[in-house]
C-alpha cells in the first residue's frame, strides 16, 4: 500500500479525540431523593449494557469517519502484482539440463525455476507476448504464444539428460525478440548458471536487451556419479568370449573427500557383478561369455541428489568372429594385421569361397560373388587402369583416378570410425561414380573431399 500525500497521514491523530470524549468527558449531576429520581436510575442500571454498547458504537463510526477522511486526504492506493505495463516481449530461458535434476531437501531444482516462471506469468498481462526455450532441448521450436500457452509449455517441461549451452539459449532469444515489432524486450534466464554452460568467448550476445537472471540458493551437496562405462577396452567381445567393464566414478569437488560409492553391473536385467568405487577411480567387472545377439546392462550406484548420472546404461552386439580371406599380394601390413587378429580370435581366416570378407589385391579375384571386398590398390600407377577394369567387369561402379596433389593430410568424414581419426594419409586416389549404382554410396573416410 502506498500514498500520493504522504503528510496529510498526520491527520490520523485526530482520532484520539472521540476515544478522549468518549473515556473522560461524563456529565456532572447532583444527587437528588425524588421517587421518580430513583425510578429513572433504577431503568439506566436495566438498560446500561445497551447504553454502552450504543456508546461503543458512536466510538466506532466517529473513529472510522475520521480515519476515511485522512484516507482520503492521503489518496492511499493499493500497488497490482498485475500492474500496468508497456507490451513486453519475453523470452523466457528454462534451463531442463541435467544439473536441473538435482534434489536439495525435498524440492527440485527444475520444480523451483518453473515456480519463477510461473511468477512471470502472474505479472504479465494479455498484451504481453512471450516465447519458451529449453536449454536442456534445443532442438525443440519456441513458438510465440501468449500467457496460457507459455504456462502450459513450462508445465510439461521435464529433466533432459543432455547439457545446455546458455550462451547460445540468450542468442537464439535475441534472434526471436529481433521479429517482434513490440517496443520493449526481455530475457527471463531461469538456470543454476553453471559455468560449463557459458561461453567466454561469446560474452555480450544480449545486444543490450535486459537479461533477467535468478541467483539461486548456496546449495552444498556432492555428486557421486559415475561418468564412463567401457566394455571390453572399447572392444565389444565376440560369440563366446568373456570380457570385462570398466566403471569410472567423478571426481569428488571435496578436498580429502574418500567416500567409496557402492555400484553393481546389471547385464540382461541380472546383477553380475558389484563393487565399490572411491571418487575419481575405476574398477573392473568380469563379464561371462554369451550366445549371437543384443546384450544390454547398466552400471548403477546409490542414488545421490542428482540421480540422473548414477546410472549409465551400455549395449553391444554379440556375433561370430567374420570369416575372412585376402587374395593376391595385400602387403606385409595387411598380412600380419590378420595373422595377430586371428590369434586373438577376432577373425578367422578360411577360404574365399567361406569367407565373409575378402581382402584383394588390386582387385584380384573380384568376378567371384563375395559378401563384402575391400580392395587394396596397388603403388605402381600402370596397374591402375587394369583394377579399373577389373571394378567395371564386376560391376562395381567406381573408378580410381591419378591425383595430382602431393604431401599428407588427415582422414575426414561424418561417419569416421574412431579409431581412423588423426590418420595421416601420405598416397590415395581420387575416387568418381561411372555409370549408375544401384544403391546411394555411403562414404566413410575422404580427403580433400574427394
């Protein structure tokens, strides 16, 4: 509540006076024996509790009277949490990232910012215009709406397991505001403003649209999460094989802190395994072999008050060694690479009538119906146009062609494999379509896109 003239509240004081009249002043009589004197006082003691009551009364509306009055005077008014406003365009940035997760007592992080955003709502009016983003789910559309529409967007927003990336949040937001013809704009960052979440290099992305952050609250809890699991060293086992994962735990923000975190390793819905784990440590888990298909398990701890990094799930497909076999001259590289492999069993070698996977030379013996063929070119140019021949008769329709750049270079590709990331490439061939396939090719690795 709030006044226009503050100083005529000294009026107030006037109400003292009824309260005074009605405490001291009394009307002095004298005492008088007349019988009909005697009558008159006998009916006031009957009648005394309505006479104060009536007097109380009078009191009451004389204070109130006077107290409207200074009212008045004062020109008292009582401030809207809807208040009269301008049209204001707000982006309102919910951060639904995994931290977002997070219990501390017995409310959640992500509950308490749409309790924030909900509060922006109740202030805005029908004129207003606002957009959502989710900084945890960038990949979702933010579509102007006003009041009820945000509300409702904000109420089915849920806990991402992805990270957000705010800096980008507030320049998609500034793109957003940059369409609406409204005069003023805003920018409603609700988030625990993480600082992996934030860009250094990209400061200043507001433009100089105002930026509403929330500074939360001092919350001290420690995270026992497990941040990688690994089977097999990075090789799923095959067919029959046994194997091993491998957990990490976080490291702990705690100085001294040695807390061993209990976890167990499920596998097909069953506990194969368990262990206990300090922060920033690892432990390995023995696996037993297993038939041809999908297996799929999880690595699971205590839950903490982040539960959503407790658990980190793991899949691999279990299938035969393939069957493989090289023809003709495939260099000494090649040749040992199988013969280690083979003694590992993750290959076996047979014949090119058995085998899976036939590895030419220069595409020798490529007329045969094979699987799959990986061709190795050889180094002498002039047997090159033999190989062309050779891919055109079995209807493979590439061809290989001189290059003419010289030097080395680094292997590219969308769908690189790992383990071919960083290759040097010092000797290759420019590769082009001749007739047309029957099927889209699907590049793995290039060079100079090529």
């Amino acid at each position: 509540m709030g006044t226009l003239t503050p100083l005529f509240l000294l009026a107030a004081v006037s109400v003292g006076i009824p309260i005074y009249l009605h405490l001291f002043q009394r009307h002095q009589a004298r005492r008088l024996s007349f019988p009909a004197l005697r009558y008159l006082e006998r009916t006031e003691r009957e009648h005394a509790r309505q006479i104060r009551f009536r007097q109380l009364l009078l009191l009451l509306f004389r204070v109130l009277a006077l107290l409207l009055l200074t009212g008045a005077g004062a020109r008292l008014f009582i401030p809207s949490l809807k208040g009269s406003h301008a049209p204001t365009a707000t982006v309102i940035v919910l951060d639904n990232s995994l931290s977002s997760g997070l219990v501390v007592g017995e409310i959640r992080l992500l509950d308490e910012l749409k309790a924030i955003a909900f509060r922006t709502l109740d202030a805005a009016s029908d004129e207003d215009r606002f957009w959502v983003i989710r900084a945890g789910e960038p990949w979702l559309p933010s579509i102007p709406g006003g009041m009820a529409a945000a509300r409702q967007l904000i109420e089915k927003t849920e806990v991402s397991e992805a990270g957000s990336d705010l800096s980008s949040a507030i320049e998609r937001a500034v793109r957003l505001l940059e369409t609406s013809d409204m005069e003023y704009h805003e920018i409603h960052l609700l988030s625990d403003l993480q600082n992996t979440a934030f860009s250094m290099s990209r400061l200043g992305v507001a433009r100089g649209i105002p930026v509403v952050t929330w500074t939360g609250h001092e919350r001290k809890t420690t995270n026992r999460a497990l941040t990688s699991v690994v089977v097999g060293g990075g090789l799923a086992p095959l067919e029959g094989q046994r194997s091993s994962v491998t957990i990490e735990s976080l490291k702990s923000t705690l100085e001294g802190d040695t807390m061993h975190v209990p976890i167990r390793l499920i596998l097909n819905e069953r506990i194969h395994g368990a262990a206990s784990l300090p922060p920033g440590a690892q432990t390995t888990i023995s696996i037993p072999s297993s038939g041809t298909g999908w297996i799929t398990g999880y690595a699971d701890a205590d839950p903490d008050d982040l539960r959503a990094d407790d658990r980190r799930f793991f899949a691999y497909q279990s299938r035969p060694a393939p069957k493989v076999k090289a023809v003709g001259d495939v260099g000494v590289f090649v040749t040992e690479a199988l013969a280690v492999l083979g003694e590992a069993e993750r290959v076996e070698q047979v014949t090119a009538t058995e085998a899976d996977v036939v590895i030419s030379a220069n595409g020798v013996g490529l007329d045969q119906a094979y699987r799959s063929a990986v061709i190795v070119p050889a180094a002498d140019l002039t047997l090159i146009p033999g190989l062309n021949r050779r891919l055109a008769d079995s209807g493979i329709p590439w061809r290989l062609e001189h290059r003419e750049e010289t030097g080395e270079t680094s292997l590219k590709g969308q769908t690189l494999p790992d383990p071919l990331r960083g290759v040097q490439a010092s000797s290759w061939f420019n590769m082009t379509i001749s007739g047309d396939p029957s099927a889209p090719p699907r590049v793995i690795a290039e060079v100079n896109s090529r």
